[in-house]
C-alpha cells in the first residue's frame, strides 16, 4: 500500500511539473507576443504622429513658398515700372534695362 503511493506521488510530480513546464512556456510566448505587439503598436503610433508633424511642416512651406513667389513678382513688377525687366530660368537671373542686361547664376545652398 505505501508502494502503490509513493508511485501515484512520484507520477503526480511528474505530471505536475511537466503541466508546469508546458504552462511556463505557453505563458511565456504568450508574454512575449504580447510585448511585441504593444511595441508595434506604439511605433506605429510614433510614426502616424511624425507624419502628421511632416504633413503640417510641408502645408507650412506651400504656403510660405507661394508667399515667396508671389514677392519676386511684386518684386520684378515694381522694378519693371521703374524701366528694368527681371527674367528668372531656372537658376540664372536676367535684369535688363534699355540699353544693356547683366546674368547672374544663382548659388545654390
């Protein structure tokens, strides 16, 4: 009777710690996508966020270079009234007057 026991008490603890080991590693991986998934969750928040900050610094600077444009015309049409014509192509700048015109390459930065 004390043998038939300590058999049903050895082959619990072997059940047991094989139920355990099995629930450790489920529990672990579980765990563990769990973290992943929480880690991709929050870079794809960061980056939604950056690309929001992206889209209002791009609407920023349409709207800055339209004003910028739009003073080079204010520009070329005040010096036009005063006799001198101002041509922009590409990088090179044209002021003529009368008589004589000068080019100038713009630099780039």
């Amino acid at each position: 009777m004390m043998n038939t026991i300590s058999i049903a008490l050895s082959i619990f603890s072997v059940v047991l710690t094989t139920a355990s080991t099995v629930g450790g590693f489920f529990a672990f991986k579980s765990g563990l996508s769990r973290t992943a998934n929480e880690v991709q969750e929050r870079v794809i928040h960061a980056l939604e966020l950056e690309m929001s900050v992206l889209r209002g610094r791009l609407e920023d600077l349409e709207k800055e270079n339209k004003r910028l444009n739009q003073v080079i015309l204010t520009i070329c049409q005040a010096l036009k009234r005063r006799g001198l014509s101002v041509s922009i192509e590409g990088n090179l700048v044209t002021v003529m007057d009368g008589r004589s015109s000068q080019t100038a390459r713009m630099e780039e930065i």
